[in-house]
C-alpha cells in the first residue's frame, strides 16, 4: 500500500509480465485464453477459442458475460529499495492489458532487467451525450529505461 501515484519498479525477465484473458462462473474457470488459443484445461490448450479479434468486440463480449476479462499480472521489486523482494501486481484493465505487451517485448529482446513506472491515473469522462461527468482510476505502466542503454546480455 502506498499513497504514491507512481512508483519506479524493475521488471526482470519477460515471465514476470503475463497478460491472458478469463471468464469465471459459478463452478470455477469457464474460459482462459490468450485471446486465440485456450491456456486451460489441460485437454483444451492450444485449440482456437473463437475470440473475437479486435479489442473492441471482446470488450463488447465481456461485457455481456459472454466473453472472458484481462488479468494481467506484473511481478516486480522496487527500484528504489531492490533487495526488499518481489512484489505482484494484479489487474483487470482493458488498457493495461492491451500496453503490457510493449514492456514484454522490450523484456523479449533485451533478456534483461528493465526500469519502469507503474501509476495509478485518475481518468474524468464525461459522456458524448451530455450526462454526469464520471472519474475512475486505471493502472499504467511505462518504461523508463531508454532502448539504447539496456544491456544485452
């Protein structure tokens, strides 16, 4: 817990960011996907889910309680205070899901540790047709480490 809107974190690895896709019921696990092939159960994976492709319909699916939800999970150590340990952040955003995949692949290519900053923003909204004006708050992610200056090895 912090009062901080951002806080510098250091991503080590391209297994510490994982992003998929799940629609939970009653019984348990329904769906889990990556958005193309089934993740789970055992007898399922690899096999085409039948998602929708854009965004914008798995949003709309989602929504209905047809389709199923982001969970991102982003495993990190503080930057400032690195040997304190390996914290988890666990989210549901849209958008946070859909960026994540920036910081995977810079982790994919560099095989190294990268510095970040993981915020909460508090977003206002005020709807196209005039109705009361909203405010949430969303989780973002964005690198610090500038591409040139990572390591390779």
């Amino acid at each position: 817990m912090t009062a901080a809107r951002s806080v510098p974190i250091v991503v080590e690895g391209p297994e510490a960011v994982t992003s998929d896709l799940k629609l939970w019921g009653h019984a348990g696990l329904i769906h889990h996907c990556d958005g193309i092939h089934f993740l789970s159960p055992d007898e399922r994976i690899g096999k085409l889910c039948k998602c929708p492709q854009s965004a914008a319909d798995r949003r709309a699916q989602a929504k209905s309680g047809y389709g199923p939800h982001p969970s991102t999970n982003i495993f990190f150590r503080l930057a400032d205070n690195f040997f304190l340990g390996v914290f988890k952040f666990h989210s549901t955003s849209w958008l946070l899901a859909e960026n994540i995949q920036n910081i995977r692949n810079t982790l994919l290519n560099s095989h190294d540790k990268v510095l970040c900053e993981l915020s909460i923003e508090t977003v206002e909204f005020t709807p196209a047709d005039g109705g009361l004006s909203m405010r949430y708050r969303k989780p973002a992610i964005k690198e610090l480490t500038p591409r040139n200056e990572q390591s390779t090895s």
